[in-house]
C-alpha cells in the first residue's frame, strides 16, 4: 500500500516525506476558495506526489458548485478529483441523489479526471443507497491503516487524523497509482451512456 495525506489551507506546511499522493482542499459549497492550494499542489508536485484536490458538498445548487470546484481548484490533466461528502459546519448535508449527480457533473465537466467519494463510514453504512462512488471510494475509518470495516472495494482508507489526515491506497506502487489515474474520454463515455437515465431521473428529484 502507498502512503499519502490530505491538507486544507490550515496546514500551511507539511512534510512529503515517504509520501505518494496528496490531496488538497480545493473549494466548498459556492462560495470557499483555498487561497493555498496552488502552492500546496507545487510542493506535493515538486516531491513526485501524485496530486488530488476535493471539493467540501453543501446540499444544493449541485451543477452550480461542480462547476465551481473544476473551475477553481488548480488541478492540471490527469490529476485525481474528489467529492468530500459528510456534514457541514452547520448541521446539515447533502443527499444521497446530490452526491451522486456532483461526482456525475464533475465527470462530465472533466472527463480526463478519476473522480472519487470521501465520506466517513457512517455516511457509507447509514447515508449512502446507492453504492456509488464515481471512479473509486476514499472511505474515512479511524482504525489500523488499510483494514477499514466496510464490505465494499475502496482505493483510499483514510485511517486517522493526527497529527494529520493519513491515508494508504490500495496500489501496488506509485507507477500503478499513476497509470490508474489517466483515464480516457472512452471510459467516462461508456459510463455517461449506462447511467444517462438514472442521472436524468435524479435531477428532474433534485430540482423539483
């Protein structure tokens, strides 16, 4: 398993030692920019991280803020991109039928991006009716790194948050890691074609 952190702009340094990838907080809801995050992204670059920025979901205004994360996170081609989809400072969260129309809009908007969930393993377990989570699950459960207690496939576990957000990933080495983040326009093609009916369905709820 590879090693790698997430940061948000309250970690204005941090070590990329023994590190593969790093994800960084790029956006939330429509209003909320890192100011940091480009030169987050240059330091994990300059390292040989792989990269990966997500975007914190409110509840609402879904297309709105899929085209605010891929038009304001500093991601450059083939970089990884998820949705971070867990309770808000205020109390409140988005749906199941939200989280997964964003990961469809920002697959869209960015078809030469893997695009993947966060969420905790009660949002999984208790929230979640769909087992969809784009390109692959980063499932957050603070237990011994890589031995997560959910039954379904994940690609990231982050496992505790101190002194930061710790994560491994479920590839071999980071030349795999790498390979699997170029994904081709085919492939999300062939997806937007399979769940074209579901994803009409689900809007037409969601803006009723």
């Amino acid at each position: 398993m590879l090693h790698g952190i997430d940061v948000s702009s309250h970690q204005s340094s941090f070590d990329t030692d023994g590190l593969a990838f790093v994800f960084i907080k790029a956006t939330e809801g429509r209003s909320y920019i890192n100011p940091k995050q480009s030169s987050q992204a240059a330091k994990a670059r300059k390292a040989g991280c792989v990269v990966g920025f997500y975007h914190f979901l409110w509840p609402g205004n879904i297309a709105a803020q899929a085209r605010y994360f891929v038009e304001k996170c500093a991601s450059q081609k083939h970089d990884l991109l998820a949705v971070d989809w867990e309770t808000t400072g205020s109390g409140t969260y988005a749906s199941n039928a939200e989280k997964d129309r964003f990961i469809r809009e920002v697959k869209k908007l960015r078809p030469t991006h893997r695009v993947m969930l966060y969420c905790n393993r009660n949002f999984w377990l208790n929230h979640d009716t769909t087992s969809y989570a784009g390109d692959g699950l980063w499932i957050a459960d603070y237990v011994s790194a890589g031995k997560p207690r959910i039954k379904a496939k994940w690609r990231i576990h982050q496992y505790t948050d101190r002194p930061v957000d710790k994560n491994v990933a479920d590839f071999s080495s980071k030349a795999s890691l790498k390979t699997w983040a170029t994904v081709t326009r085919v492939a999300n093609a062939i997806e937007d074609l399979v769940d074209g009916d579901d994803d009409e369905e689900e809007r037409t709820q969601s803006e009723a």
